[in-house]
C-alpha cells in the first residue's frame, strides 16, 4: 500500500485528503478513490488539469508513496490580456 494526498483550493475553501492505494495505481484512480469529486461538482475529471509537487501531469501517471496530487483551477482571466488590459489604463 502507498500513501499519496489529494489536494484542490478554492478562495473559500481548501481540501487536502488523504489515500491510501494499492500500487502501480494512476493520479485519476487515486483522485477518484478520494471522493473530492463528489464533494466539488465543478471538477469533472475528464477535464483536470493536475500536477505532482506543482510538476504538470497526466491523469495516467503512475503515483508514487508520498505524491502530493494538485488539482488546478482554470484560470478567470488571461495574464497577457489582463497586463495589456493593465497598460491601457495607464
């Protein structure tokens, strides 16, 4: 068995869970495993964009013991376009 953390934030509330896996097991099994998705209805994990230690990877990644599992929010706004947006202003 390994051990790996699942971990999503948003502005209003953060999460950081706990798993416990059989090995060669991948991030979307262990993300799945977690039941964050049950308890966020805005993530579908067909459409997640993870990493590993803030490294970017794919849901088939193989995890290993100790893995921190980031799941990432999209972001609001383009930086270029909102520092362009920025420079106008001034």
């Amino acid at each position: 068995m390994i051990n790996v953390e699942i971990v999503y934030a948003k502005p209003e509330k953060q999460m950081l869970l706990t798993v416990s896996l059989s090995t060669n097991r991948t991030v979307a099994e262990a993300i799945v495993q977690s039941g964050i998705l049950s308890q966020f209805s805005e993530l579908k994990l067909e459409t997640l964009h993870v990493g590993i230690f803030s490294m970017p990877c794919a849901l088939d990644r193989s995890v290993k013991n100790g893995d921190r599992i980031e799941i990432y929010r999209p972001l609001q706004h383009d930086p270029k376009e909102a520092r362009r947006q920025r420079a106008i202003k001034k």
